[in-house]
C-alpha cells in the first residue's frame, strides 16, 4: 500500500454526484461537520460488551465497529431510501488498511473521460448484480467486494467485513447505498484495472483526513454544500466525503476544523 502522494496507475459506478451530503446544507447554509449529535458512547458498557470478532481487528479500528453497531441511519444522513421501494441497490467498499503512515483508506479516482462521475475520488463499489443476493442480506458485501476487485485487482480473500453502514440514498442519481466497512488483514497490490474506468487507485491516512488543514466545505454550483478533504491534488467531496467526516466523527478521530472555508469542485492546489 502506499499513501495518496505515491499510488496512481461506469455507469454503474456509484459516484457522489451532488448529494448526498450528511449534514449538510443548500445555498446560503451553514454545514453541520461538527458533533451533532452526539456520538455513540465508543467504550463498551455492561449493555455493549465488546463482541468476540472485534478483538480480531486492530485496537484503532474497534472504535469505528463498536459506532457501527450503534449508529442510526438519520446520524448519518438525511437522505434515507425510499419507503416505496425505489432506487438501484449499491454498495462501496470502506477499505481500512495499515500503511507507513499509520491507518489509511482505499480510494479510486474515476476516469475523465466517463459521462457520470468524472474524475471524482471515491470508494470502491458499485451496483448489486443479481448474482449478488439479497440486498437485505449479504448482497451488498458480495457486491463490494466484487466491485473493488473488478476496478483495483484487490485480492477479496486478504480483506475482513466487520460491520455495514445502514443504506443511503443519492437522490440525483437514486442510488442506494450501503457502505461496507472491513479490514485489510492482508494487503495485495491494487492498480486501475480497467483505465477506461479508473484512473488511479490511492491510499489515504487517515490523520491527513482529521487534519484541520485539509478540511473544507465543498460547494456545488447548484448550490449545494457539504464536507469535503483535501488530500494531495484531490478534492474529495459528495457521498464520499459525507461518509468519511461521519466515520471521522463517531470514531472519535475528529478534530475541529474550519466549515466556513469553501472550495469549488474545481479546485487544485
């Protein structure tokens, strides 16, 4: 693995479009990255014990399986799935690993030339195909998997699911989303499988994303604002960012930054 200053190399892509954010806010709104609410008490209590399989993960990662267990889906967006059913089931894969620069993420940076989601950092995923399963049950897992392995060659069987988010929805695009979270108990080199799709794949530590130097609000030219990371030449914004700045916050790990500071989606360092 190497960090997001080294590591370079469709349509059914789950990219962050504009939306969802979680916390967030339109035009003229203030975004809402601070506390609030207020995290799942992280130590486990009488009520909590601390399950068996977690003691297989790193120390620094139970934190975020025991906020997995707890959190509800409205503390981590406002934009649920649809009651009636609607929306194309999808899901990414939240890939923490353990590089030179401590604990890191797995991102991947679409292709320029796709029509949706062009150039944007993301996780691995996409859509469930129906040899996936259930999407009630252990679809969106196969899913992640087959969808990081299919754009960064990762090798499933090095990596350990330890917990999933609850769906969320992208309206823009109405995807469901579930993200996967695991651990990568045994890393195997990653590049862009296919560059028609993926333009990169990069690791990120995870102290460059609770760095209050690379953290912003993203600002969509329709108006829409949200959390966004600044890390080596990438602007990552949208469902990805909304998702890392809730993992950061309920993990514990974040530290105050300033929502005032804006960038456009064009932004570069």
């Amino acid at each position: 693995m190497t960090s997001a200053r080294a590591h370079s190399a469709d349509d059914g892509a789950v990219g962050d479009a504009h939306g969802p954010y979680p916390d967030s806010g339109r035009s003229g709104e203030s975004p809402r990255p601070s506390p609030s609410p207020s995290p799942p008490d992280p130590s486990p209590g009488p009520d909590l014990p601390e399950p068996p399989a977690d003691r297989e993960l790193p120390e620094w990662l139970r934190p975020v399986a025991r906020a997995a267990r707890t959190v509800e889906p409205r503390q981590l967006s406002s934009f649920l799935p649809p009651a009636d059913g609607r929306g194309r089931q999808s899901a990414v894969l939240v890939l923490f690993g353990e590089g030179a620069h401590g604990p890191e993420l797995l991102l991947i940076e679409r292709a320029s030339s796709l029509r949706s989601h062009a150039g944007q950092p993301s996780f691995p995923g996409g859509a469930l195909d129906p040899e996936d399963g259930d999407p009630e049950a252990d679809g969106p897992v196969r899913a992640a998997l087959r969808e990081a392995e299919e754009e960064t060659g990762l090798d499933p069987s090095g990596v350990r699911v330890f917990a999933t988010l609850p769906a969320l929805y992208i309206p823009v695009s109405e995807f469901v989303v579930t993200p996967v979270l695991a651990w990568w108990r045994r890393p195997s080199p990653v590049a862009p499988v296919d560059p028609a799709e993926t333009a990169r794949v990069f690791t990120v530590p995870v102290s460059e994303l609770a760095d209050p130097a690379n953290r912003a609000t993203s600002v969509h030219p329709s108006g829409h604002v949200g959390p966004a990371f600044l890390v080596g030449d990438a602007l990552v914004w949208g469902f990805t960012a909304g998702v890392l700045d809730r993992l950061l916050h309920y993990a514990g790990w974040e530290r105050p930054w300033d929502a005032e500071r804006r960038v456009p989606l064009d932004w570069r360092p």
